[in-house]
C-alpha cells in the first residue's frame, strides 16, 4: 500500500453487516466498503488519513461535519470535482481521488 492508504485503522464498524461488499478505487487502490456506507465513512475504515489540502495553508483536511455544511471531505469522484464524500454512497467500481487546490492545478 502507498501513503493514501495506511494500515493501523482510524475507525472501525461497530459490527459485522450482512449488507453486501462492494469495491471501489481511491487513488489507484481497491477499498472494501459496505454496500449503503458513505464515501467518507469507507475511506476512514480503510485508514485514509486525509482527504484533501487547503486551498490557502495547503494542510491536510478531512470530514468534520458529517452532514454537507464544512465542505472538508470534497472529493473527485468518478471524474466530477468537489463532491461531498459524506453524503455520497459508495458503488462497487466507483473512482475517488484526492482534488488538488485550484492553486495546484495552473
């Protein structure tokens, strides 16, 4: 694994689910998630560190809210930029990726 992801789990489920695995692709990797779970909720299981860089102080950020009002856990998601992983559910093939700052992009 590279540094997207780390092993040594931030968050774990509480139990095991009878929902249905699915596998989608955050920076080039496989991630296993539960049918239904968010994007952020998936990532974080899997031991994803940060989400995505400030767009001034360039530091690391990650969910806070977990409802759609911080806009910290914007993603580029199956090609489409500033996506809020916290209210999107997980799909099997899916392709998630960290968005640079606009700054990082000229």
């Amino acid at each position: 694994m590279n540094n997207s992801i780390q092993k040594g789990l931030m968050l774990k489920r509480l139990q095991k689910s009878q929902d249905k695995v699915v596998t989608f692709w955050f920076e080039k990797n496989p991630v296993q998630a539960q049918e239904g779970e968010s994007v952020a909720a998936a990532l974080l299981i899997a031991g994803v560190k940060y989400f995505r860089n400030a767009q001034v102080s360039a530091k690391p950020r990650m969910p806070y809210c977990w409802m759609g009002v911080c806009y910290e856990c914007l993603l580029e998601i199956d090609g489409e930029q500033n996506q809020q992983s916290c209210l999107i559910t997980v799909k099997d093939g899916m392709h998630v990726r960290r968005q640079l700052p606009a700054i990082e992009k000229i």
